[in-house]
C-alpha cells in the first residue's frame, strides 16, 4: 500500500510540465481556472485537480501580491456621477469628467486594498 501511494505522488515530469504550462498562462491571462480550462478545451476538474495538486507538492508557488500602486486624486466640489461598491468593501466615487484610464488605474489600486 505505502508503495502504491509513493508511485501515485511521483507524477511524470512531462505531465508536471504540461499542467505548469496550463496554470501560469491562465495566471498570465487572469483567467479563473473554469475560464481558461473551457477556453483552452481542458477538464475543468482536472485543472483544478492538477492546481491543488502541483501546489500542495511544492512545484506550483502563488507569486507575491503586487505592491499597491498609488496615483493622484483630485477632488472636486461637484458631486459623482457614480459611486462603485468593490467586493473587498472599497467605495470609489466617480466625478462625471473623470477619464477613462484614471478611473481604470484607480479602480484596479482600489480593488487590490484588502
């Protein structure tokens, strides 16, 4: 028994290869892993299977958390024209002459304050 369990943890290197592979271009892409195995025609339990896997085996490591990046903020008295609710509980109001890539740079800093 001890020796089926050690032959079913020592997985081939080519197959190590090929699920790297698979993860670090969905982590590239920032795709969740049900998103790049549909895309890539891939089982989606199998990617998952091969993450969990990989990273309890030491192989797969997380990349550390990006530092936030700060940009200026100018506010003005006028009220927003929106105001965004981020999932980690960041309000973001947005004036109505804001720009299109401050609003993107604010908003992806924000979403990454936890």
């Amino acid at each position: 028994m001890a020796q089926a369990r050690a032959h079913s943890r020592a997985r081939p290197k080519a197959r190590d290869r090929f699920w790297l592979d698979h993860l670090r271009a969905c982590r590239e892409q920032r795709q969740t892993l049900k998103a790049y195995a549909q895309e890539h025609g891939l089982s989606v339990s199998a990617l998952y299977n091969a993450h969990s896997t990989l990273k309890r085996r030491g192989v797969l490591t997380e990349p550390a958390p990006a530092a936030p990046t700060f940009v200026p903020v100018h506010l003005s008295t006028g009220s927003a024209a929106f105001r965004v609710h981020l999932p980690n509980g960041v309000v973001v109001e947005v004036p109505a002459h804001a720009e299109n890539a401050a609003c993107a740079t604010v908003l992806d800093c924000a979403s990454r304050l936890s």
